[in-house]
C-alpha cells in the first residue's frame, strides 16, 4: 500500500486533516483523542510494519 492510497482510504473511514507538518499530515476522526501521521511520500510503499500499525489504529474503533 502507498502512502496515497492510505490517505484516501482514511479519508473514506471518515479521518479529517487537520494540518501540515513538514514532511507529513496530520488527520483526526471526530470522538477519538488520538490522531494519525501520514507521510507525504505519496507513491512510496509504506513498511510493512508501520503499515499494520496503522491499519490496526484505522480500524480500531475505541
């Protein structure tokens, strides 16, 4: 999965961008506390580990 197509699956499960940092993004989903760092790497694959971590944060739904 690439760094874009993470961002525009996260935008469809509802996370807003909230602003822009250097190098990345930052989105928020309305009820949670915590927020979601996306890379603006955008057709660079994201590892793997990082990217079950974060799908792991996308779906939890807490």
């Amino acid at each position: 999965m690439t760094w874009n197509e993470f961002r525009k699956m996260i935008i469809q499960k509802g996370w807003v961008l909230v602003r822009h940092g250097g190098d990345h993004d930052i989105y928020k989903k309305t009820g949670r506390s915590d927020s979601i760092v996306v890379e603006r790497h955008w057709n660079e694959e994201i590892k793997r580990g990082l990217q079950k971590r974060l799908l792991k944060k996308v779906n939890n739904d807490n």
